[in-house]
C-alpha cells in the first residue's frame, strides 16, 4: 500500500469533500496587530517577522485623541525598525480590534487603514482572560489574516445613522406617551380607546380634550364621575409632550431624507442620486420611504458585499447550518441588523397578509402549507432583500419577470375525477374540491397560486404536498 502525502488527505471546509492535492486555504501576512478597547486605555500587541521567528512588542495608551495618534506611531516604527526582511508601512495599515461598545470607533478614526472589526464573543479568547492576552491573539489573528477587513462608513452615514436613532427614540416616546394617556384614562373609566387611538384618531382625542376641559359636555357616553379636577393638568401637559414627539420625528424625516437626497449612491459600476435611488427602491413590493432610507443607511453599498447570501446573512434572513454526519442538525439564524431585519418582516407582513401579489401569495401558500406563520414571513423577507440587493447592484427598478416561481405553470387539463384515477392519494379530496366549485385540475392549480383553496375546509398539508408534486412532475401525469 502506498502511503499518501498528508496533503492529499485535505478536506474542503465547505463541501466535505477529500482533495487529492492541497489547497491554499489561509496566507500569513507580514505583520500582525491587535488592540484591545477600553474606555481609558488601549492595550496593543504587535506581531514581527524576523527571519523564521515572529516577535512580540505591547504597550498601552490613554484614549485622548493624540494619544491614539502616538500609538499608531510607536505600531509604525515597531514594525517598520524590527521587521526582516523590512516592511514598509503606507497608509493602508491593517490591524484586528474588538467592537467594545463605541470605544473602538475613536481608534478607527485616528488610524484609519484596512481595519478588522471583531465581536469579542467570537474573538477566540483564552481560558485565561487579561487584556493582553486578548490583544495577543488579536494580533495573531490579524497576522493569519483569517478575517476580513471590516467596512467602514463614511462620516455622511453616521450622520444619517445617528439622525435614524434619534427619530426612532422619539418615535418610541410617542407611543409610550399615548399609552400612558390610555392607561390613565381607565383609571377614571373613561374607555375612550375602544374606539381608536387616543393620540391619532382625532374624534377619540377630541372627546378626551373635551372631557379634560374647564367646561366639559355631558352628551358623551362616559363615567358619570368625570375626570377629577386634580388630574386634569397630568392630560394636557401628556397631550404637549406626545405633540412635541412627534413634531421632532416629523423634522428629523425631513432632515434623513434631505441628506439621503442629497449624496450619491453606488452601484455595481457607477453611482445613482440620493432622489433617483429612493423611487428605485420603492418600486419593490410592500418597501415604503422609510424602509428604502433605512435601507441605504444600513447597507450604504452593495459591493460590500460579495453574493445575495451575504446580504441575507447581514439582514438576519439566511439561516447558518450546523452539519455532522454530513447531514444538518440544527439552523441558527445570525445576529445581523435588526432594525433592517424588523423593517423587511414588517414590510413581508403586510404582504403575506394582504397576499394579492405575487409575493405576498408565494408566503401565504408557505404560510398555510407549513402551518407556520412566521416561516412564510420570513421566505418573502428575504425575497425582499435579495430583491432590493440587485436592484441597488444594477440601478434598475423592481419586475416580477424574472421571477418563474410566480408564473403559473400549464397543467395538464383533466377533471378532478381523472387526476384521482391517475393518482389515488386524490380521491379522498374530490368531494372537497367539488363542493368548493374545483372541477379540473387547471382551476386546482389556478386557485392555488390566488390562495383561494385556503377557503375550503378539508385541505390540509398532505393535500398541499400533493399538489406540489403534480405541478413538478407534470411528465409523470401527462404520460
């Protein structure tokens, strides 16, 4: 027997499959940096080569602006004065460093170059925890190049992320405020909100503004006792303050959407005007303006990003499959964006929901198929993204045509009858079908892609499962 190189024994980490020959899978770099953020200090490990041997040089640095200034200066000279062969130092200076709250965005400010942000919880620390160990295995995973050089936005973006936060807080004030009001109101028995909202249905908030006057009426259908005299004022200024909410999110819309108007946004080959990329994005089914502008504020560009997949993975949307075995033992969905997470579910919601489009009627089929609700959500979600994904990449506004799963395939037109004589497993729903005024297979199917089946009693997931097999294998039945 004839013993085999070790590198013939490698196994690709993504198909399971042997290769015969080796394969290059990881490169080193010629140095490595690591930093590990607080929010006085900075603990730095710089990783040399010289000759076959790498060495180790630390340091720590206060947080002041020119003190992270002068720690990228001492990194500088550290590898430039003790690398061999020498190594020169441009602008672009790559460095791992943890994501420890926002203390870490000071150091990409300062440093600039091709930095590797990392979450801490999948750093790789060692069972022994200091900060310089941390730092250490920074570097060393900065030195492996075993992660990506993380993207970093533009000071318009931040801007445009931090006018978000701002409105969504305020937004968030709002509906506590009109909750508050709610619940205040019961107390005295006043169920004015059976109605509508107190704050937005302006006939419900009417009748409480009058009720809390000096000189309230006696027609409305309310608690005899009144709102006491005391408590009047806690109202009023609740009304202010739900007013002045939402006055702040209505001037920070104007504000976001002026400066995403304003800057110009990239494509695969060339950039669009802010006005011009917003009503591309809209043109998606179910996406709004402030679904398009979150969207542009989170994603910034497409190129980031390598495939659709990662997109989906970015948005929450593209489960991570753990395999043994060779076969999968659980999916975990990946942290993601939430907010563009939430965005996209909400907008699939009302689609799945409504499910009077394409779309929105493939989620609800999956949706009722399935017998889970939040699966058909999710599947017309991620459509969504990966949607909105090539519309940015290409600059092109949004068409179902290249969409085959939402054209109606031909069948073979039989009677119902006939289909149960050619496949038995029908039988038992014929008698369904017909009461439901389904009488060929051509209006089975018809009636399937409009979710009109859903009416009918009687059909459940074994029938679904069948009909999905007579759409695919239409050669079976026509033979």
């Amino acid at each position: 027997m004839v013993k085999k190189n070790h590198s013939e024994f490698l196994c690709d980490s993504e198909t399971g499959e042997v290769l015969e020959t080796g394969t290059e899978i990881q490169y080193t770099k010629d140095y490595g940096v690591g930093i590990d953020c607080h929010s006085r200090f900075l603990q730095i490990s710089v990783l040399v080569k010289n000759g076959p041997s790498v060495f180790e040089y630390r340091n720590q640095f206060d947080t002041d602006w020119q003190s992270v200034v002068n720690a990228k200066e001492w990194v500088v000279s550290v590898i430039e004065t003790n690398s061999s062969p020498f190594v020169h130092i441009t602008d672009e200076l790559h460095y791992c460093i943890e994501s420890t709250s926002v203390y870490h965005v000071v150091v990409l400010k300062a440093w600039k170059g091709m930095p590797s942000v990392i979450n801490p919880s999948i750093a790789g620390s060692t069972k022994k925890k200091t900060d310089v160990l941390d730092a250490k295995m920074l570097a060393v995973q900065d030195l492996t190049g075993i992660w990506p050089s993380s993207f970093i936005p533009s000071s318009e973006v931040d801007q445009i992320r931090l006018l978000l936060a701002e409105r969504d807080n305020f937004n968030r004030l709002a509906t506590r405020t009109s909750n508050r009001i709610n619940n205040s109101l019961l107390k005295f028995g006043y169920t004015f909100g059976r109605d509508g909202s107190v704050t937005k249905n302006t006939k419900v908030r009417e009748m409480i503004e009058d009720q809390i006057s000096d000189d309230p009426s006696d027609h409305y259908n309310v608690c005899p006792e009144g709102i006491p005299e005391n408590v009047k004022c806690v109202f009023i200024e609740e009304y202010m303050q739900y007013d002045m909410y939402r006055e702040l999110v209505r001037d920070y819309d104007k504000r976001i959407r002026s400066m995403v108007c304003s800057m110009n946004w990239e494509t695969a080959d060339s950039q669009i005007p802010g006005r011009q990329m917003l009503k591309i994005l809209c043109t998606a089914p179910g996406i709004g303006e402030q679904t398009a502008i979150l969207w542009l504020a989170k994603i910034v560009t497409p190129r980031r990003f390598r495939n659709e997949k990662a997109l989906a993975a970015y948005c929450s949307l593209d489960p991570s499959l753990k395999v043994s075995a060779g076969k999968v033992t659980s999916t975990v969905k990946r942290g993601g964006c939430k907010d563009l997470h939430s965005a996209l579910c909400m907008a699939a919601s009302n689609l799945v929901r409504k499910h009077n489009e394409p779309f929105g009627r493939w989620g609800y089929n999956i949706a009722v198929n399935s017998g889970r609700w939040k699966k058909g959500i999710s599947a017309v979600a991620r459509k969504l993204a990966v949607a909105l994904y090539f519309m940015s990449l290409r600059g092109e506004e949004f068409s179902y045509e290249k969409y085959r799963m939402m054209t109606e395939p031909d069948v073979i037109d039989i009677s119902i009858e006939e289909l149960a004589n050619k496949e038995p497993a029908f039988k038992r729903y014929v008698r369904i079908l017909i009461s439901g005024n389904i009488h060929t297979a051509k209006q089975m199917v018809h009636s399937y892609y409009l979710c009109d089946l859903t009416n009918i009693k009687g059909l459940g997931k074994k029938f679904y499962g069948l009909l999905k097999e007579f759409i695919g294998n239409q050669e079976k039945y026509r033979s």
